[in-house]
C-alpha cells in the first residue's frame, strides 16, 4: 500500500497544496516566457571583451580567437533585435555603431532616452552627423569612463585617444578572460566526455550500474506532497517572499540598489529554505521520536571526505558534456529563448563586490545544500522505493526542473537532474550531490563574473 492510515486532515492538506501549486507554477512558467534570455547578454558582454582585449591577443592567435570583428558582431546582434526592445546602453551602441545619417534620427531617438547622459551623447552624435569634421574634446566624454567598452566605441567614433584608460595592462586582463570563457569550458567538456565514455564502457562490460543501498526515510508519496507543495512551493514560495521582502526593504533603504538587490535574493532563499526543512525537522522528529544532528538520517555520508568529494567532481564533469548538448539543440531549434533566471541577468551586471559575495554565498552554498536536501534527500529515495531507482530519478528530475519555474531552461534542468540523481545513489552519499550542484553553480557563476568589463 502506497498510502496508509492517512489523516483526512493530512489529505485535505496536500490537496490545497497541490492546487495552489498548479496556479503558482503555472503563472511561473508562464511569465517565465516574458522574461528575456540572458544568452543575448552573454554573447555582447563576450565580444565586448574580445574587442578590449585585441592589442594584447598575439598576432598567431587573433585568428583562432576572433574570427569576426566584434564590434560588428555586436552591431549585427542589435539590429536583429527590435530597437524598441533594446535597453538604452545598447541604443546608444547600435547607433555609434552604425551608419546613421539622418539627424531627424537622433532627435526621436533622444526623446525616448531617460538616462541624460545618454541624451547628451545623442545630442553630440547629431552634431558629427551634421559636420563630419566635428570633434569635441575628449574631456567631454570623461562621464563615460566607468563603462570602458562604451568609451572605447566613442574613441573611434570621434576619433580621440582611449589608451590612458585602455591600457596595455587592462587589455591583457580581458585577454585573460576569453582565454579562461573559452578554455574552461572546452577542458570541461573534453574531460567529461571521457569520463562518460569509461563509465558507459564498464557498464557493459560489468552489464551492471554500481548502485550504492539507498536509506530512505518510512514516508509516504503525502509526506512528498505536503513537503515539495506544501513546505516548498506554498511556504516557501509564496508566504515566505512577503517576510523577506519586507524586512529587506525596512533595512536597505539608505543602500544601493545593486546590494539591496542581492539581499533580497540572500534572505529571500534563506526565508523560502526555512518551512521545507521545518517540515523535514518535523517528519524525522515524528518518525524516530527526536532530531539528532549526529544521525546521518539522510546518508550525506562525508566520510571518507576524499571519496565523497571526488564523486561529487566526476558526478559535475560527467554531466557537463550533456547539459550543454541539451541547451545547443535547444538553441538550433528555438530562436530567442526566453526565461532565463532573472539571477543570471543581476549577477552578468553587478558591480558591487559585497552584492557579489552575497549572489555567490546564495549560488554556490545556499541553494545546493537546501535544493539536494528536498530532492535527492527526501525525494528521490522515496520515490526509488515505491517506483523503482530509475523512475525515481526520472521523477525527481522532472519535479526539479519544473520548481526553477523557466520552460527555456527545464530540458537542461532535467538533464542536470538526472545527473545529480545519478551521483547521489551512484556515490550512496548525498555529500557527493551536493558538491556536484555546488561545482555546477559555481562554473555557472564563475562564467558570469568573467564577462563583467
């Protein structure tokens, strides 16, 4: 019997859950369409990089590192896209990037401007555009110095001196970073594929998958409901922000924006952790008669640390290889995916270090540790027992892609979960999931935090 001697109370519980569930989720993914893709962000911020690293790339390289001029690249990019749609700094480079001699132009396009510093460089490109020989002095653009991309497009546009502020030190550091964007990635791939190809060959050689025992916990599929919908999307989703926000908000009021941000994002998934693992406190307490931190009551298993640790790696460069794949043949077959996670966006176009500690304590600690305790923790060895190992991962997978709330991004999220279910029963440590999430986030991060210029 799945369900057994189940309180009325309890199934009226998961039913209200599971309803309110259905409608959050549902908006989620739903709005999730209406919010942009971080991959157009990614792509500029790229080629803004390989532009400001050009005199420090050796000559031998430039053709393996920049096959196309960036700048023209990224002008191709925003005229793909509608003007309208554009934010302002990328108005603004479209026009200083293109051929725009209609004077008519940048007297619309000004209007529509909130920024005025960007009114302003409309007003002086207006002025090149009616007399070619114009040219203000470059102190005149020393406003837009803390932006060294936009600077270095409004060197060549009015032809004045950029290299007191690209110097031939900051040009090597950009250098720096194309070669780790797009180095580290290519290692990762490669060692991955390899990894996946030894463990597929030992599969059939040994005609077996080396399952660790999995312990799971004497709950039922209501205890899964009244924790995924109950604790994680009612409690921690929709009750939980309203606390949160709030206390942010009372405290962060004399704070820049960048880091009021940030903290809304930390407190946030701390208050959204806080009623799913009350819930998980609660049924552990209910099954054994008491909580005891030195019980292993969800087989994190640490020691030997060494083991634990090296699985958790193999388990993230094994599935790296995949999830990417999955993302590519989603991106041929999709134009303009939308919905990426709005804290890819925030993190891409954060300046302040202390909101950037913040993002990564959330990203790499936070949301590993509380996301693997709810899913391949509780979840997936439930669902292992009842449904069998690879259903469980396959449910557990499809329920954790679905709880980011982005249709673009639940055929990775799933492939990324199945990676993870693997490593947990794989490892017989949930330690080893934990590391993998961490590792996964972390390159994601680490990604995102090299392509700020």
């Amino acid at each position: 019997m799945i369900f057994k001697n189940i309180s009325k109370s309890k199934l009226t519980l998961a039913f209200i859950s599971i309803v309110i569930t259905f409608f959050v989720w549902q908006q989620g993914l739903r709005d999730s369409l209406n919010r942009p893709s971080v991959t157009f962000d990614i792509s500029q911020k790229e080629q803004e990089i390989a532009e400001l690293s050009l005199q420090s790339i050796p000559v031998n390289l430039k053709k393996i590192f920049i096959i196309n001029d960036p700048v023209d690249q990224i002008n191709k990019s925003l005229s793909d896209v509608s003007f309208e749609e554009l934010t302002e700094r990328n108005k603004l480079i479209r026009i200083i990037t293109s051929e725009l001699n209609d004077p008519k132009i940048y007297k619309n396009i000004s209007k529509d401007f909130e920024n005025k510093n960007f009114k302003f460089l409309i007003d002086e490109i207006e002025k090149k555009s009616n007399n070619n020989s114009y040219k203000p002095s470059p102190d005149t653009f020393d406003l837009f110095k803390g932006d060294r991309f936009l600077y270095h497009l409004l060197s060549r546009k009015f032809d004045f001196d950029d290299s007191a502020l690209i110097t031939k030190s900051f040009s090597s550091k950009m250098f720096l970073k194309i070669l780790a964007i797009r180095l580290i990635p290519l290692f990762t791939i490669l060692i991955g594929s390899i990894l996946a190809l030894k463990i597929l060959w030992t599969t059939i050689a040994l005609k077996k998958f080396g399952w660790k025992e999995i312990k799971y916990l004497d709950l039922e599929l209501i205890d899964m409901v009244l924790l995924i919908a109950g604790g994680f999307v009612v409690l921690g989703e929709v009750v939980s922000p309203l606390f949160s926000i709030s206390l942010v908000e009372l405290f962060s009021r004399n704070i820049s924006n960048e880091l009021s941000q940030s903290l809304k994002i930390f407190f946030g998934y701390l208050f959204m952790a806080i009623p799913p693992l009350g819930i998980v406190y609660y049924q552990i307490k209910s099954l054994n008669g008491e909580f005891n931190f030195k019980k292993d009551y969800l087989q994190f298993n640490f020691l030997p640390i060494k083991y634990a640790i090296i699985q958790g790696i193999k388990g993230w460069l094994t599935i790296v290889p995949f999830v990417l794949l999955i993302s590519l043949i989603m991106n041929s077959l999709i134009d303009n995916q939308n919905g990426s996670n709005p804290l890819l966006e925030i993190v891409l176009n954060n300046n302040n270090y202390l909101s950037f500690f913040l993002l990564f304590l959330t990203t790499t600690l936070l949301a590993p540790l509380f996301e693997e305790i709810i899913f391949r923790g509780i979840l997936l060895p439930t669902l292992s027992r009842n449904f069998g190992v690879i259903s469980g991962i396959i449910i557990s997978a499809f329920i954790f892609a679905l709880a980011h709330l982005s249709l673009g991004e639940m055929p990775p999220l799933f492939v990324l979960g199945i990676g993870l279910g693997i490593t947990r029963i794989a490892s017989g440590s949930l330690f080893s999931s934990v590391i993998m999430h961490s590792l996964w986030n972390g390159l994601t991060f680490l990604n995102l935090f090299l392509l700020r210029t």
